[in-house]
C-alpha cells in the first residue's frame, strides 16, 4: 500500500496496479493514442496496467437522458431564480432568455438524444445525410442544455470552456473544479464514472491531458480522486505539461490539489521508472522527465531519457469501449512515426515536445500493424495521426500495401514537398488514401519563408493538383495574423484559395495564435514580436497574447478569417457537407460516396422547424 511521502521517498509496496485514464473533453469518434501506447509499453515491462476512456465514456453519459433531465431542472431553477429578481442586467436577461429557448426544445431533445447517438453508430442511417444532420443537431442541442445548465461553461463536441480561463490559471482551476455550480464533470464523475471503479484496488493512477480542452476535466478527475483514495500516487502527463513545466515551478499548489507527479515529453519509459521507483520506495529524484514536490517545492528533474520509436510495441486498444464511438465503424489511428521530420515550423511546439527527434517504424512492421488491426477489429478505416508523414514514408507504406493486396480507407496529415509526382498520389489511392490534410498555412512566399514552412505557393498549387487528379480529397489547414503578414499578403491567401477552385477541396482556416516554447516565443525580435503579454493570472495559458511592430493587429486577422469564410461559403459548395462533419465521419463518406461525389454534393435545404439550436 503506497503511503504518504517524506522527502522524495515512498513506502514501498508489493502489488502494483496502475490505470491509465483518457478524461473528457476530445473527440468522440475514435480512441486517442496516449493510454494505449502508454499501457502496451508497460504491459510489455511486466506491470500489471489497464486503461480507460472515460472521454467517450463521458459523451455517452451526457448524452443520456438521466443526466440531461438533471440538466433541463438546474435550467429550470436558474430560470425561476431569474425570475424572481426585481430587475435583471442585460446579461441576465440575456441568460434567461438562452434559458427559456431551451426549455422550450428540451423534452424533444432529451427524448431523441439516443436515437441520435444510434444514427452515429448504424451504418444505414449514417450515411443517409439528412438522418445525420439531425443526428448531429439534437447532439450538439443536448450538449448546449449541459452548457446552460452550467454556465458560463461551455461544453460541444471535442471541446469545454471553463468561461472564467480557468483552463489557463493554477489558482481559478482549483476554484473551477470544486465548483458545482459550473464544472458538470463533479458530478458525472462523483456519481457515475467513479463508482464503476474498485479505486481500492489501485496503487497508481494516470491521466493523460493532451488538449486544453481536457485541463478543467483532467484536473477534475485528479483532484476527486486525490482527495478520495489518498494511498493512490495521481500523476499526469500530455503535452499541455510538457509545454507547461517551467509554468508549475513554484506553484506547489498544483501538486496539492491534484496530483503527486507530473510526466513531461515521451511518457513511456518515465512511467516505467516511476513504477519502478515506487514499488521500491526509491527516491522520485530518480525518474526521468518529472514534476514532482517535495517538502513546498517544485522539482523538476534533470534527466531526460528518449527512446527510439520503433523500438515500442504497438499500442494495445485492450479495455477501450469500441462500441461506444460516435462512428458507425470502429476508426483506428496508428503512427507512422513519432515527431515530425520537417521539424523547423516557427509557430509550432510539437517539436519540442519530442526533443527535436524523429523516429519513425519500418515499413513492413507498419504494414503488419495494419493489418492486425484489421483483423482484430473487423475494420478497414484508420487515421495516420502523425505529425507529417514523410513522402518517403508515405512511398514505401503505399508499395507495401499495394504487393500485400490489403485494402484500406485512410487519412493522413501531410506537408507540402516539392518532391510529391503524380506517381505518389495514384500509388496513395490504390493504397487507401483518399483523405489528405495539409499544413498550408499561408500562399504568401514571404510569410511561409518566415514560418520555415520549406514551401512556395507554386508547390502548394501543384501538390494540390496532383492530389486532386489521383481522385484524393485535399484539406488544407491556415491561419491568418503571423506575426508582420499584412492584409494584402493575408488576401493573397484568400485569393489563392478562390482562384484554384478545381483543385482544393476543403479548408480550415483561423487566426495565429502564439504557442508557448514555439520559436516565435523563443525568439520574438526576429518576428517583430515587441511584447509578449505573460499574465501570471494565466500562468498555465498555452496561447499568449503579443504586440508586434508591424502587420495585423488580431480583430483585423479575425476579420479576414471571416472573409475567408464568407468566401467559402459562396464559393465552395461542398462546404455544406465537410462543414458539418468531424474528420473521421468526412473519411467515411469520402468512401462511401467518393470524392467526385461529395465535391459537388448538394445536401437538403434545412427546415427551420427541425433546427433545435445553433451552436
């Protein structure tokens, strides 16, 4: 039984149990990779570890009618509240407006939602679009009674907004999660999820927080479990940590509300040492890559052990509810490599998060890993959730499939090389690929030299091309705001987007947001950057405020992102399908229906009586 610290030990114990957890808030369409590399690697040490997803757990507990009716009478009682008071502020009125407008559609959401979730997970219905539309509607309808039922939070697919950043402060998280008024995740956990559990049974919990989307959820989860089996050691782990780690010294706090341990960058061997440390009674000081406290002080350890990609088993999807996804199919994602080869992106952290390496499985050991997925799971879908894969990469896997026969419906995230010929791309759709997500970012050379993107516009139209000829659907990832893009360089974009209409498929555009320990924080005076804005009321913040020298402010960034939009949607017809769906869904039918199809696919005009909310 682990017991209290004392200076940097732990009383040993002789049974080791650890869980991994998956919180809420992601996306409900596939399981997430962390967990199952994460147990796969341990499992492969010889401890004794099992998973959960309490994610898609929480999405179908949501959006169930118990919880909704709990919901529909909070909404009931703030409304009455409202109501009784002598005068309201135009907030307030605001609010009960939003209240009544809910109440109003409740009891038709309520008794649809599972209807709703069946479409998702049924074949037939799926892929008749206007059955999913609703589908879609009522969901995203239960999700807005959660959120008016706990505001100011904000909970929709993949996402939740504390509505006070409490997400971004050590100080408002320890508020927000011990506050039942407006964290829905205290009570599903306290009195759903939880109790599904012999907690006693544990000797080591692990949460993986990957998005911020996950902070207040994560931290939740934590600080409950924390507080209700003190014998269990809480640690965490996720890039939002490793980022994040220089933000936690001198916050011991932290460590008091939620957890005992933090694991910062590649997880699996640390886990392994901490494990081991534990079981000992080692000091923590002997684990690489950790966070921890001891006697009102934050540590963090020197050591930073790596480990070679392709030297870890294959992730185990073991204990994971495959039936529980909102997708008709089982979606599996798989890595081709870990990091990012290209590695030099100035507005990214993903490389340091990997230390700056790359590794990446052999062809053939990835092609096995295909298609023991494929049998396991009677599916042929996946999603490459790389980085970038590399056009090397991309060549060798799509041969490999090709002379092995296996047939496959993927996606992948790709960057534009100058290297992808026609042969690549046919070579890609026989392989399976038929969704290919770009990193484009911008079609101004000047702005993409100063991203070190190692692109031009010309590559970008002509990759784009040759995608589309080999029947390929293309997406294309931007941003508008870089640090000096000007307003004619941020049209150029636009323009660029318009004018190759044949070619480009979809898009998503938004606006530059400066992440911490990118190389535009590390070094701002190369990028105009005259003043970062480090709120110690944000002291956990991902994305930080800047002033630069020159180029758009952030509202005229954000008002050529709506133009973007609009132009999207005047121009691009097609939006009205992959607007609507997730990627996961968008790969489905792009396979059902192909890509020809869906490019030029009108979907049923929308009946305003069938519209339960707009979110």
């Amino acid at each position: 039984m682990l017991l209290s610290p004392q200076r940097g030990k732990w009383y040993h114990f002789n049974i080791m149990k650890t869980l991994l957890i998956f919180p809420a808030q992601w996306y409900p369409t596939q399981p997430y990779l962390s967990t199952p590399y994460l147990t796969a690697f341990l499992q492969d040490k010889g401890w004794q570890v099992s998973q959960r997803d309490f994610n898609i757990e929480s999405y179908d507990n949501f959006l169930s009618s118990p919880l909704l009716r709990q919901a529909e009478e909070m909404m009931r009682q703030r409304q009455q509240s409202l109501k009784g008071q002598g005068s309201l502020s135009i907030k307030e009125k605001s609010h009960l407006d939003v209240l009544s407008m809910g109440l109003k559609f409740s009891d038709k959401i309520i008794d649809g939602v599972e209807e709703a979730k069946s479409v998702m997970r049924t074949p037939e219905r799926f892929f008749d679009f206007s059955a999913y539309q609703q589908a879609d509607m009522v969901i995203k309808s239960a999700l807005k009674l959660i959120s008016d039922a706990y505001s100011p939070a904000i909970l929709s697919l993949s996402t939740f907004e504390s509505g006070t950043r409490a997400e971004e402060s050590t100080e408002k998280a320890h508020e927000t999660t011990r506050d039942t008024a407006t964290n829905p995740f205290i009570n599903l956990y306290e009195n759903v999820l939880i109790p599904t559990e012999n907690w006693q049974e544990y000797d080591v919990v692990g949460i993986s927080i990957v998005g911020i989307s996950q902070i207040i959820p994560g931290l939740t989860l934590a600080r409950l479990l924390k507080e209700k089996y003190p014998h269990i050691h809480i640690t965490l782990g996720g890039p939002i940590f490793s980022v994040n780690a220089g933000q936690l010294i001198g916050h011991p706090e932290f460590f008091e509300d939620f957890c005992h341990s933090v694991v910062t960058f590649e997880g699996e061997e640390p886990m392994h040492r901490l494990l081991s440390a534990l079981k000992a009674g080692d000091s923590l000081y002997t684990v690489p890559n950790l966070l921890h406290e001891d006697s009102g002080n934050v540590v963090q350890n020197k050591e930073r052990v790596e480990l070679r990609f392709e030297d870890l088993p294959n992730p185990v999807f073991d204990g994971l509810p495959m039936d529980k996804y909102l997708s008709p199919y089982p979606i599996i994602p798989v890595l081709q490599s870990r990091g990012c080869y290209w590695g030099k992106c100035t507005f990214c952290t993903h490389s340091f998060v990997y230390g700056h390496r790359y590794g990446k499985q052999k062809t053939q050991a990835m092609v096995d890993e295909l298609e023991n997925l494929m049998k396991k799971y009677n599916t042929k879908y996946f999603t490459f959730s790389d980085e970038a894969v590399s056009p090397h990469s991309l060549n060798d896997v799509s041969e490999e499939m090709i002379e092995r026969g296996i047939e496959i419906c993927s996606l992948a995230l790709l960057k534009f090389e100058k290297v992808m010929d026609e042969n690549l791309f046919l070579k890609m759709k026989k392989a399976g690929f038929k969704f290919l997500m770009f990193g484009l970012e911008s079609a101004n050379d000047r702005v993409l030299a100063l991203i070190e993107k190692g692109t031009t516009q010309e590559v970008e139209r002509d990759v784009l091309i040759k995608s589309h000829n080999a029947g390929i659907w293309n997406h294309s990832f931007l941003f508008f705001g870089f640090p000096t893009e000007t307003q004619a360089e941020a049209q150029e974009t636009i323009d660029f987007l318009r004018n190759n209409l044949q070619s480009i498929h979809s898009f998503g555009p938004g606006v530059f947001l400066l992440n911490r320990d990118s190389s535009c924080y590390q070094f701002p005076e190369k990028f105009s950057i005259e003043k970062i804005i480090e709120d110690p009321d944000r002291n956990i913040a991902m994305n930080l405020d800047f002033i630069a020298k020159k180029g758009m402010t952030r509202e005229e960034a954000v008002e050529m992102n709506d133009t973007c939009i609009r132009m999207a949607e005047k121009y691009f017809e097609s939006l009205k399908v992959w607007g609507t769906l997730p990627r996961e869904h968008f790969l489905l039918y792009i396979d059902k229906f192909g890509k020809d199809t869906l490019n030029g696919k009108q979907p049923p005009a929308e009946e305003e009586e069938k519209v339960l909310c707009r979110v």
